[in-house]
C-alpha cells in the first residue's frame, strides 16, 4: 500500500517516464507512443515501488525479475531504467540506431536491465514461467512480472503458458495485463475478440484482480495481494488507455507505431507540462 506521499512520488515518475518516451521518440521517426505510455503507471510502480531490485547491480541474483512480453512497449521500460541509472541518459537520443544500445524491442545482449529478448509476440509469458520454475528450484524468493498486451491475447502459447503456470502452481509469477482494448490497426474487439477475459484467467487456475491501471496506488495494492498469493500465479487485468496523456493519441489506433510530426512533438510537450503544472 502507498502513502498519499509515495503516491504523488510514483505519479512523478510516470510523467517523468513519458517525457522519456518522447525523447526516444522525437520528430520523424516511428515510435510506440501508444502502448508505451498505456502502460507508463504499470511499469512505474514495478520498478519504483514494487521490485527488489539492487541501483548498483541490475544482475543481482537476488533481484526481481520483469519481462517485457509486449516487447514494442520497450520503450516504457528503457525510461524506467533510465531512471534507476542503468541506461546512461545520452543514450535515449539513440534510441533505435546502430550506434545506440536501445533498440526497438528489447535486447538482452546491448541494455542492461533486459532481463528476456521479446517482440515475438506471444512469447513472454512462457519465458515467464520457465524463470519463475527455475528460481524455485534455486530457492530463491525472487519474484518474476511479466507484462502483457490485450492484443497479444489471440496467440495461443499464451493459453498454453498459462495452463502450465497454474498447474505447477507456479505462485512466484505475476502477470499484468495492459488491457487499452487497442491493437496495431485496430479495436482488439474487432481484430480478434476475447470476452470474458477475467473468467477465462480464473477458469485456467489463477487468481485474477482487476483495477484501473492509471491508479499508481490500486495498482500496488494488487500488485501486494499477488506477492502474498501462494499456490497459483496471479494477473492483473490493469485497464488503460492507449496513448494516455496526449490529446492526439488516445484511444488513437494510429499511435500504435506512429511518425510523430513537429507539430505534435510539440503538443505532447505541451499535454505534459500542463500535467507537471
């Protein structure tokens, strides 16, 4: 549970992060703007609140581990790290070229912090479990946070992870769902529609919570309960929305991997500054 204090701080911190995005992005050049700042207050509590994880030794065996399975989001992430120290800063401008170390999906081999290469969409949730499988082998109390995307739902070695997760009763595992209802060309209810998301988790084994994924402190309170969770995993269905806090993208299917133009560089800038104001 957070404080009023610690509340404001991670709000901060997700501001902070978007501004991040933005850099990464800049004018010109194709950026997931959309689903990175969907998941901005997710991926601020994880690594500001939530997460054992050592400032001086991203690789600490006995750290926490998040794999980003919505590997497009990536940058979210890379702000995040950037923010603990891990990526140097100058590196954001770099995003996305041969001569940065932050690439378009996330790397293992070139950031550190990276904990699983991702972007086949799909995939996380299994890398996912066999980690948490692992770390229980080792005796570790490490915990492991996999980060989903809606859209990601129709690939069925989701399902199949799932199934396995709860039949191991794998209780070291919690997946989050960044539910913005928002695929690459579309609403994912007319792409590919998955109903009754919440029932279909419960039905396959796991303990499911569902909360507004903007609330930094609902948020860590479920994020809590899943910790304290034992003898299945646990998701977080955190609804969202794509491309929160820019007045051009939200719920905009065409900021899902978009050219940003000067002109709204500059209105983000300006949606962010009202927001620090």
């Amino acid at each position: 549970m957070v404080d009023e204090r610690e509340k404001k701080q991670l709000e901060e911190k997700a501001l902070k992060m978007r501004f991040d995005i933005l850099e990464m992005i800049g004018v010109g050049r194709a950026g997931h703007l959309g689903g990175s700042s969907s998941a901005a207050e997710i991926v601020a509590v994880l690594y500001f609140h939530t997460m054992r994880i050592n400032p001086k030794n991203c690789k600490d065996p006995s750290r926490d581990r998040f794999l980003l399975s919505k590997g497009h989001a990536v940058l979210a992430q890379y702000a995040a790290l950037t923010e603990w120290g891990y990526i140097p800063r100058d590196e954001l401008k770099k995003t996305k070229t041969l001569q940065g170390m932050l690439q378009g999906h996330p790397d293992m081999t070139r950031t550190p912090g990276i904990e699983a290469v991702t972007g086949s969409l799909g995939q996380g949730l299994s890398v996912a479990v066999g980690m948490a499988l692992g770390l229980r082998l080792d005796g570790s109390s490490s915990h492991i946070y996999v980060l989903l995307g809606d859209g990601e739902l129709s690939e069925g070695q989701i399902w199949e992870a799932a199934m396995a997760a709860a039949f191991y009763k794998v209780d070291g595992l919690t997946a989050i769902l960044d539910r913005n209802g928002i695929q690459a060309t579309g609403p994912t209810r007319d792409i590919f529609d998955i109903p009754m998301i919440r029932e279909k988790w419960t039905a396959f084994g796991w303990r499911c919570l569902e909360v507004d994924g903007h609330d930094v402190g609902a948020i860590s309170d479920a994020l809590d309960l899943a910790r304290a969770t034992k003898g299945k995993p646990t998701i977080i269905i955190a609804n969202t929305v794509k491309g929160k806090c820019f007045s051009f993208a939200e719920n905009n299917a065409a900021f899902h991997n978009s050219i940003l133009t000067e002109e709204q560089y500059h209105t983000a800038i300006k949606d962010l500054e009202r927001l620090r104001a």
